[in-house]
C-alpha cells in the first residue's frame, strides 16, 4: 500500500481513539492506538509514489547550458 493510505489509517485510528476516551469506551480505546501506531510505521516503510507528470513540461526541450 502506498504512504497516504498508511497515513490516512492512521489519522482515522488516532481520532477515533480520541472520540473513544472522550466517550467512555477504553475497551476500543487503546486498541486503536495500536493501530495507530503500526500504521505510522508502515506509512514510514512505504515507498513513496512517482511525482505526477507535469503536461507543461512535455515536448519543450530542457534549459541549455
């Protein structure tokens, strides 16, 4: 999976623990801390994805030196 995916497990994991402490239920709480924290680990063992082409670069040739 790519690295915003992992982030983005990640941030939902993180606010629903939150939501879950700020409602009393610890039981979902701290599992998904957990989560959380494994998804930050392989967002961060990810590769990153390619850069998206740029149209306005195609078909001009580059700067000369």
């Amino acid at each position: 999976m790519t690295r915003p995916l992992w982030f983005g497990i990640a941030m939902f994991s993180a606010f629903g623990s939150i939501y879950a402490g700020m409602f009393g239920v610890p039981w979902l709480q701290f599992p998904l801390i957990g989560v959380a924290v494994v998804a930050v680990v392989m967002a961060l063992r990810a590769p990153t994805l390619p850069p998206p082409d740029d149209p306005r670069t195609k078909g001009t040739p580059g700067p000369s030196a």
